[in-house]
C-alpha cells in the first residue's frame, strides 16, 4: 500500500467543508479591505529564500525542499558559435565551406518560426552569379524527431510558398547538436537530415529550486518583476501551500496552507505609515471573529531597524560570550553568524540563558519607538487587545520595527495560529525599489484546528435525493433534477436499478432532507411523490411546483 508522505495529509470531506467556510469568510474579508488575490508559483529558485527570508534562519538552513532543476540548453550559445565559425564575413565573397544567412526578410522570419535558420553555403565564380546550395539549419539540445520534422517542414514552406526564390536548387537540411548530445543519441540520422555534432558545452550550470516554505519572499518578487506599483496595486492576498521539513506534529505539518495577505508599495502611497500595522492588525481581529475563533491572544514587539539590531547584536554577543560554549552547537554558530537568532532556539537546556538575554526593545532608536507607540496608540483606539513580549523575534530575518503572533490555547505546542510583521527593507534586498511592507501569515491548517464550529455545521447537505424507479427512469429523473438544480437546490440521484429501500437507505446515509420519487406513474400524471425523511410525511406533487415545496424547509 501507498501511504501520503510524512508530514502530509489528505483533505477530505467533510472536513473541507470546514477549510471553504474558512476560505469564502477570508474572501470577505479581505475583499473589504481592498485586498487582491496573487497566486504566485509553488517554487522559486532557491536564492529568492536565500536572500529574502535569510540564509541563518532554521527555515532555509534546515528546512526547505531544494532541488536542481538538471542542465539547461543553452541554445542562443549553440546558435552564435556555430555562425562564428562558419560565417562568412562577406556577403558577396562566399569561400567553399563557408555560409551566408541570406535570403529574403519573409523567407527568414517564416523559417525561423518553425525553428529552422536559412543558410547559402557555395562559391563565388563571378560577381552576382553564384553557384552553391542552400542549406536549411536547426539547432538543439539534441537529436529529436521534433528537429526534424520542423526542418522538413521549412523545405515543404520554401518548395510550395518561395518556389521563385529557390528555384530548382537542392535544398539540404542540417540539424546542428552539441557534440556529446549526437554521440548519445539513440537516433540513427535520417536519409535526408546531415547531422552535425558541434563542439563546446552549451549546457549552463544547473539552477537550484525550493518548494516555497513561506510566500512573503514569492509576493515582494512578483511585486518587482511585474512593476506593480505602476498600476496602483499595493494591497495582496493569497491562499495555498507551503513547504518547511519540519518534524510532523499536531499542528505541524511538511505541506501546510498558509493564507497570506501584505501590504506593500513605495513609501509616498502610505506603506510605512504604523497606521498600516494597526490597519493589518485589525483586519486579523475581524477576520478571526468572523470565522468564529474566539480567546485568541495578540502578541506584540518592535524589532527596529538595521542599524538597531547591530548594537543589539553586539550586546547579544557580549552578554553570550561567558556562556555560548554552554549552549547547544546551533546556538554556538548563531552566536557567530546572526546572534538574534538565538531567541529561535527550542532546546530545554537553553532556555535559562536565553531568559538572562538583553530584549531588543531596549535598542529601539528614536523613530523605531515613535512607530512602536502609533501603531499600540491605533490598536487602543480601536479596541484591539494585546500583550507586549519583547522576546518575540520571529524566525525570518526580514523584519523590521512591528512583529507579531496570534497565538491560540487550543493548539497546544504548536499555538501560533499566524506570524507577521514589516519588512520595510525587503524589496531593495531582492533587486526592486525601496518598497516599505506589513504583513502575515495565517497558518490555515492551525485556524481550522483552533475553530469551533464544526464541519457538520456549515456542510450543505443535499435537499433531496431522487429515486428513479424502473426501467427507463433515468431518462426521467435526469430531467426533474435539471429543473430542481436550476432552483439553487442541492440535488443527488439514484439509479433505475435500485430497489426502492436502496434508495431510501442511500437517501438517508448522506442526510438528504427529501426522497423524490420518480416512477412511471407519477411521469404520466406530471406529479411526483415527495416524502420527508425526518417526519415521514410524504405528499403528491405537480412537477411545477416541486422546487417551491423542497425549498420550503
Ligand atoms: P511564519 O511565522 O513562518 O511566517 O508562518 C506563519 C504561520 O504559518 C505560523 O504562525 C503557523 O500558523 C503556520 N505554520 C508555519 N509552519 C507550519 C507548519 N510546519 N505546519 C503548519 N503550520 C505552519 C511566515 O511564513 C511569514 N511569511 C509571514 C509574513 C507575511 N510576514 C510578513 N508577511
């Protein structure tokens, strides 16, 4: 048997009942706050997590999913060094061997589309009077009948379409492959395709890919590939799976869903605005209470800016220094590369140590702070309750000034229900503009698990199960659930071959509301016998009327 891997898991019904209700609520949501959705892919090269999420953090050095993609052709490379050596500089003075690109613009755009490239090799005997062949090339990573089928096909396009420019001259077709790539080829060369291995590696190095363990780094990248600013766009949302080789528990899971929202766009629309924070922040006590979760508890830090963290980073280290050799050896290498990332250490024995350390809210310079205090100044108006803990950090290494947790009693070890914060310098260390940004992620696996409504109660069950009955019923009651469904209502059929207590018992088993018999009698007086499960009440119902009565509850 094939088990779902560790660490995964299976969705199933009704359970995902629950996780649309989730989804459809969020919608709303975010809908009113003038959020949009982005789907991003699911894997990213692996420098994008790399440089965005931070190479020290447990989740790209321990964590992620990496793989390389294998060799790439690199066939513009093939194509010029090819042309290098046979090219001849002079159009007018073609040496044996040597080649022209010519022909006219058409004729060269058309072939190349199929993939092929003119070429006239020959020898000049007299000015304008040229005698040679003409060559027809495609270049690729390796013999395939798709190369030779496309060169085929140009010398049908030039014989039919160009027979005026080529005349009665042979044309001869030529596939130029990388060396290596013809010797393993298991293809034999076909009579009429000359086949040429070309020396020289045209395989760049492989690239590296990460199945994205978070989506922050995914947004703020397509947020500067695409330009998004100019087009007014500042406010996203996404829904889907991440990634992290985490050790399986309640909770915690190696594919999680995280629903992701961020604010970001340069600083003139507002983005670094602390009324950002607590806008974010508000929308995540909205959202909570409307998917019903209640006894949530926000918790609250500034980790400053860069120029913060060095001297808090320093303290760190001078405050370590006595100790460090005490502690566990991924702590020892954080104590080195990235002191702060000490606090994301989970070893028992540690903790004591780390209970001694500074806390970064006594580095905050004069801005920091300023924002710190707007954004707790917005939340206290809006009645937003939180706890301050500035041993708070969380795990990425792109915050800066506001980060949270919700965290949720129900969870267990695993109770941060969903992490966020700013990340004011992000978009610069991927290549972009300085875009200034707030946002979260809510573990969806983890909201689901702390909700507590139950799938029971917000499945729709069908209201009415039909019971064709006999021989030709099918027919009948395909016809009767159309016009039922056209109405909204949610309907499911058996089948001409059942027997009646069959359907009844199926009816039953997936908690249909009505059972709506459909049997040749009741065809031919256009009224069908309708019968309430819970009560037994069965009544005698024209076909017109049948939708009103089963939406009646
Ligand atoms: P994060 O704290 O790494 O932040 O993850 C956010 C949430 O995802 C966690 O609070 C938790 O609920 C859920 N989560 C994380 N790992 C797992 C797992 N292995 N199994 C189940 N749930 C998990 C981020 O990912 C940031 N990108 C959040 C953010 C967005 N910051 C700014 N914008």
């Amino acid at each position: 048997m094939i088990n779902s891997p560790r660490g995964t898991r299976d969705l199933l019904p009704p359970d995902t009942a629950l996780w649309n209700f989730v989804e459809a609520a969020v919608r709303d949501v975010f809908r009113a706050y003038n959020f949009h959705e982005i789907r991003t892919p699911i894997f990213e090269s692996t420098e994008l997590f790399a440089r965005g999420v931070g190479e020290e953090t447990d989740i790209v050095s321990k964590e992620m999913f990496t793989w390389s993609d294998g060799e790439r052709f690199n066939e513009k490379r093939l194509i010029d060094e090819w042309l290098r050596v046979n090219l001849s500089d002079d159009p007018h003075h073609v040496q044996a061997g040597r080649v022209n690109v010519q022909g006219n613009p058409s004729i060269l755009a058309k072939l190349k589309e199929v993939g092929v490239q003119l070429v006239w090799r020959g020898i000049q005997v007299r000015p304008n009077l040229l005698s040679g062949r003409f060559e027809f090339v495609a270049f690729g990573s390796r013999i395939s009948s798709d190369a030779i089928t496309a060169l085929k096909k140009a010398r049908s396009i030039a014989k039919s379409e160009y027979s005026h420019e080529f005349g009665n001259h042979a044309i001869l077709l030529r596939l130029v492959v990388p060396d290596e790539s013809a010797k393993t080829s298991p293809w034999v060369a076909t009579e009429d395709v000359e086949i040429e291995g070309f020396a020289g590696n045209y395989f760049s190095s492989s690239q590296s890919l990460t199945l994205r363990p978070e989506n922050t780094a995914g947004i703020v990248r397509a947020y500067i590939e695409h330009k998004l600013w100019e087009r007014g766009l500042n406010k996203f949302f996404s829904i889907g799976p991440m990634f992290r080789r985490e050790r399986p528990q309640k909770g915690r899971y190696r594919q999680f869903y995280q629903i992701d929202a961020e604010v970001i766009g340069p600083a003139a629309s507002g983005s670094q605005s602390p009324a950002r924070d607590a806008e974010i922040l508000e929308l995540l006590a909205t959202l909570l209470d409307r998917v019903g979760i209640t006894g949530w508890t926000l918790e609250l830090n500034s980790v400053g800016c860069p120029a913060d963290r060095t001297k808090f980073n320093q303290a760190l280290r001078k405050a370590l220094a006595p100790v460090v050799e005490k502690m566990c050896l991924d702590c020892q290498r954080r104590y080195v590369t990235n002191p702060l990332r000490i606090f994301d250490c989970k070893v028992p024995e540690d903790q004591p140590i780390i209970k001694t350390l500074p806390t970064i809210s006594q580095f905050l310079d004069e801005d920091c702070r300023t924002h710190f205090e707007a954004v707790k100044n917005i939340l206290n108006a809006v009645q937003i309750p939180y706890v301050e803990n500035p041993r708070l950090v969380r795990g990425l290494d792109y915050y800066q000034k506001t980060a949270f947790e919700f965290t949720h009693g129900a969870l267990g070890a695993q109770n941060a229900i969903l992490g966020g914060g700013r990340y004011d310098g992000l978009s610069e260390a991927l290549g972009g503009p300085a875009a200034p940004g707030i946002g979260f992620a809510i573990g969806e696996d983890r909201l689901v698990l702390s909700l507590a409504a139950t799938a029971e109660s917000v499945i729709r069950k069908p209201d009415v199960y039909i019971a064709p009955l006999g021989a030709g019923m099918n027919r009948e009651a395909a016809r009767v659930a159309r016009e039922l469904r056209r109405h909204d209502l949610v309907v499911d059929l058996g089948d001409e071959s059942f027997r009646l207590k069959k359907s009844f018992e199926a009816a039953v088993k997936m908690g249909a509301r009505y059972i709506l018999i459909v049997g040749g009698n009741e065809v031919a007086a256009d009224a069908f016998a309708l019968k309430h499960l819970a009560s037994g009440e069965q009544v005698t119902v024209p076909r017109a009327d049948l939708a009103q009565r089963i939406l009646r509850k």
